[in-house]
C-alpha cells in the first residue's frame, strides 16, 4: 500500500472510491492528513502484521476504501 499520500486529495480524485476523511474508522490514523505506515499498522499491537484492527472480511481495508 503507498504511503505519504494525501487523503484529503486522493479522496476527491477517487471518483468515490475512497470515503471521506470524516467516515474513517478512528483506529485508522491520518498524520497531518497523509497515510503512513502507522495508518493500519501499530507497533503494539497484537494482532497480525501489527494491525490497527482484524482485517478479517477486509475490514481494515474498507475503512478508506468503497467497492
């Protein structure tokens, strides 16, 4: 997944692809607007591959994206 991506930007170019910044899980962290690595994964976490949240159905994935 790239990162240092401005979501607001990417979001209004997306064509709907991507939410809007205000329907982001709050376990998906923006810095200063940008996706980094600590957007989906966080060091303490426990889960696999360091995950923000269980990605089980792709639900980390859908926190940004729509289908």
């Amino acid at each position: 997944h790239p990162i240092g991506i401005y979501y607001p930007t990417a979001q209004l170019r997306s064509m709907g692809r991507l939410k809007d910044p205000s329907q982001l899980d709050p376990a998906v962290k923006l810095r200063d607007g940008h996706v980094t690595c600590s957007s989906c994964h966080d060091q303490n976490s426990q889960l696999p591959k360091k995950l923000v949240m269980q990605n089980t159905g792709s639900r980390l994935c859908f926190s940004c994206h729509n289908l």
